[in-house]
C-alpha cells in the first residue's frame, strides 16, 4: 500500500484518486497522525502532498521521522518537496514572485522514476502552484528536469529512492501526471497493481461495521445513484440495521420512483419505507415562483417529512449520506474568503444537527465515476448507475414560474421523450446531463388546420467532468429536429422547441 501524508492542499485527494487508478491500495492520513498511520499499514511507498503552508513559517507541518527512517521510496509534490529538503538538510527560500499555471519543463537526467514515460532532452507541460522554492539540495540529490522558472523542478536521490517535485503531478493540467504517479507507486515502489473496486468495497464494508457497532442506521434515498450506492454498500456491511426512507415529492422524472422502490424491495431486499408526499409538496409549492423559495421550501419540506418517518421508525443512531468527494470541497470555499450563494443545494444537509445523529458517508473520498464503479461493483443494474445526475428539487426547479401537477405531467412527459430519443441515438453516456425545461411561455403555432397556443419547452444537454463547468452538448444534425417535432406532435401543451447553447458559466446548469 501507499500512505498519503496530507498536508492540507485542496487536491490530496486527487492523488488518492490517481494512486487508486494505477490499481495500488492508498490511504490518506493528516500529518498529524501520520506516524501512527505509517506503523499500522507499513506501507511501500510514501507520497508527501501541498500545503497552503509555508515550510518557512514557525511549526510548519512536517514528515515524522519514521517515514525516512523506514527507508521506504518517498515523492514529495510542491510542499511535500520543501519540507524533504528542508528535513534532509537542504534549504527552501521565499520565492520573489510564485508561481502559478502552466511551465515547460525540460528532462535534463535519466531517472527510474521517468523510466519508460520521460526521456533526456525532452520536454512537458506541468502545473506549477506555489510561492516558496528549494534554495539548495539536500546530499544525496541531483537535478533531473528543470523550467525556466524551477531550477529543481524535478530532484532525485536514485540510491535512496526519493524524488521531489515542485509542480502538481495529480491535476489534470500536467498531462502526463497520472502516468508519473503510477510509474511512482508501481515501478519504483513495486506495487503490482492488481488493487481494485472489489478491494475497496471490502475495506469499506469492515469500517462501517467498525463505526456501527451494533447501532441503527437510516438512509434517505433521492432516487439518485449516490445515495443509492451508499445504501446497497452499508446494507451489504450491516444488514437490516439499516432502514431506507424514500421521500417521493412527486417531482422525479417519469417512472423513476418505481425504478427505485422496486430496486431496493425486490432486487435487495432492503427495508424501505417509500412516503408519497407529492400532495404535501404540491400544494406548498402551489403559489410559489421564485427560485430560491421554491428550492428552501423543499429542502426544509423533505427534513420535516424525513424526520417524522425517522420517528415512526424509532430513530436511528446514524444518517447515512451519499455525499461524494466534490460536494466536500465545494463546501469548502477556495479561498477563504466569503462565497457567493448562487443556489441554495438541496441535499440533506441540516439532518445531521436537527436530529442529533452521526454521519456514515462511506463515498466522502470518490468521484462520480468511481461510484459508478463502484455501484456496478455492488450489482446494480449498469442503466442505474448510470444514469445522469438529478437535482433534489426535482422537476420543481424545471418549471419555471408556478410549479402545478398538470405542469409536472406534461414536462414528465417531454422530458421522457428526450431521453428516449438519446438513448436510441447511442448519445446517453456522451452527455453529463440531459433533461427539458418547461417554460412559463406561451406561443402561437398551427397544428391541422388549427391554431395553437402553448408552452414553450427549452431542451439541454450539456458536457462537464464534475458540474462545476459545462458546455452545451452538439447534437448531431437532424437530432434535434426530430425530437422536436415527436415532443410537439406527442405532448399536449407543448407548441414549440428551443434548444439552449449556454456554457457554465456563465449559465448554470440547471434554469433555477
Ligand atoms: P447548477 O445548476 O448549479 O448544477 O449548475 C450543477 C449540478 O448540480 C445539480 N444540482 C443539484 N443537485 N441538489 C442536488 O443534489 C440540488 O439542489 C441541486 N441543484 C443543482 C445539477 O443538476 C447539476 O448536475
């Protein structure tokens, strides 16, 4: 295995992410309980990370000890590479200027670590974030790629076996990264990279027995794959102490709350108590136009109606949650500074506290893809896991203006249409999201020998890697039109089809 000391950067866990890719097992572990981690897994390798601190500063983090006593190979990224020379007898200074995006750098020595990847005279774009900079080597170490702004961009110590670097390897911008970390852990550690899903569903499944103990355990399933992959693995580690609650706020897309009901009844066998609450939604909805209303009223709406269900049930010592890697760093803002809501997310946040319970989040270090993985790991159906994500709200912050049951119908309908013609198109998995929007527009149009005069419908489909940005998805030429032409034919109170080219940003997603 691979330790991780984490020294505080916003991307450790993308090393993890690159580290579990190359197939070889890793855990992250702070700097503070590093010592304690590197004796418990005796790992082969370790990788020290960033730091939004500066090894010049008093009571900077450090390596403990341990790790260079042990004589295992050592990679140090950007902090982690000022704090090695900074421990072995090297020295780091304030760099004049930082610095920051994208450097060259030219491969300047032969070194194990490029074996088979990097050669002498080459050169290669990587991700320089930092402000510090090493001064002076360390004994021991010698130069093997440099840029013209990093004099030690890459440094080596073959017999040792530790390799430093001051720019990000994990990040996408260093095209070659992922390649050089597996070369890390495979090659020079000598890891075989056989690890897999199956291995982190085991390890997973003891820590939630760990945590549970004998206590009870309540998950709210949004219909979305995340929750539902959290559930099928905690049920697979603790059984029937965990009870399922399906908060159906009749504003999911057609069939979708059958698809899950029976998923979890039939296929798992899993406890699950499904609460139709579209009345209850609906009629508070009923009146409500404005955005932000409309996504505070459901989220506090869907406490209330979870709560009472936890109630009825007995309570529960734990909430489970499917919260993934993502939502944990956009809760956590970039800079420091005061953030900008721009929508209030309706997940479950606010549970936790209300209900006075312990949080089981057993997906917190994966990525959207990974638990696709790691759903299909589980059994569940390959068309479950992979499904587009879908807002809490639901269809309610897809109909602009006053969201009705009739409203909710016809986008059902619409809406399911689309996403019949893409799949028949072989176009899903090409997209990030696809779904119509249901405007409070009405136009003139003629249908027979009739006039006409409906709803307008926005259709949107975009591409992204996690959300944060997107573009707009291109469709193939007659695409669109036929979609266009079967929802208008097929779906009363539609007349009419737009197509929306908006990019994140400065659009968002979703219209509400
Ligand atoms: P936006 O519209 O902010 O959406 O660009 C980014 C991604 O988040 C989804 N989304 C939500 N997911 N609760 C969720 O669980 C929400 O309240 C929510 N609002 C938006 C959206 O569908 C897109 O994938």
């Amino acid at each position: 295995s691979i330790l991780i000391v984490d020294f505080g950067s916003q991307v450790t866990q993308l090393i993890a992410r690159r580290v579990r890719e190359a197939g070889v097992y890793s855990e992250i572990a702070p700097f503070t309980s590093a010592q304690e981690a590197f004796e418990r897994m005796q790992p082969k390798g370790v990788i020290l990370s960033g730091s939004p601190a500066s090894v010049l500063d008093q009571d900077s983090p450090r390596v403990p000890d341990i790790v260079f006593e042990s004589g295992v190979p050592v990679l140090g990224i950007c902090y982690g590479q000022q704090t090695m020379m900074e421990q072995l007898g090297g020295s780091v200074g304030l760099g004049e200027s930082g610095e920051f995006g994208r450097a060259y750098i030219e491969i300047d020595d032969s070194c194990e670590l490029f074996d088979g990847l990097w050669r002498e005279g080459e050169t290669h774009q990587v991700w320089m974030s930092h402000g510090d900079k090493v001064t002076e080597l360390a004994r021991g170490f010698r130069v093997v790629a440099t840029s013209p702004g990093a004099p030690y961009a890459v440094i080596a110590d073959d017999d040792r076996r530790y390799y430093a670097m001051q720019f990000h390897p994990e990040v996408v911008h260093t095209p070659d990264g992922a390649r050089l970390l597996a070369n890390f852990v495979r090659h020079v550690c000598g890891l075989s990279g056989d690890w897999t899903m199956a291995e982190f569903r085991d390890t997973k499944i003891a820590e939630i027995r760990e945590q549970v103990g004998d206590g009870k355990v309540i998950c709210g399933l949004s219909g979305g794959v995340d929750s539902a992959v959290a559930a099928v693995l905690i049920h697979e580690a603790i059984g029937d102490q965990l009870t399922c609650v399906f908060v159906d706020h009749g504003l999911m897309r057609a069939g979708e709350a059958e698809q899950v009901v029976g998923l979890f009844r039939n296929s798992y066998n899993i406890p699950l108590v499904h609460v139709d609450a579209e009345t209850l939604f609906l009629n508070g909805l009923s009146g409500v136009t404005d955005p932000e209303k409309k996504r505070k009223f459901i989220g506090k709406t869907f406490i209330d109606v979870f709560e009472a269900e936890a109630k009825k049930i007995g309570g529960a010592d734990f909430l489970a949650q499917g919260t993934l890697y993502p939502d944990v760093i956009e809760s956590i803002s970039f800079t420091g500074g005061p953030s900008v809501t721009i929508k209030s997310h309706h997940n479950v946040g606010g549970l936790p506290e209300r209900m006075n319970m312990k949080l089981v989040e057993p997906l917190r270090e994966l990525f959207k893809d990974e638990v696709r993985a790691l759903g299909k790991e589980l059994g569940l159906p390959e068309a479950f896991v992979g499904r587009h994500p879908f807002p809490g709200p639901g269809l309610a912050i897809r109909i602009p203006g006053e969201v009705t049951k009739e409203r909710c119908d016809i986008l059902r309908k619409a809406d399911a249409i689309y996403l019949e013609e893409i799949r028949n198109a072989g176009l899903y998995d090409a997209i990030w999201q696809a779904f119509a929007v249901l405007l409070p527009v009405r136009t003139v149009g003629v249908m027979g020998d009739g006039r006409t005069y409906d709803s307008v419908l926005a259709l949107r489909a975009v591409t992204s890697t996690d959300g944060m940005t997107a573009v707009a998805f291109q469709f193939p030429g007659e695409f669109l039109a036929r979609v266009a032409t079967r929802i208008v034919n097929e779906v009363r109170g539609i007349n009419r089809v737009t197509y929306d080219y908006t990019s994140k940003p400065p659009g968002t997603i979703e219209w509400e």
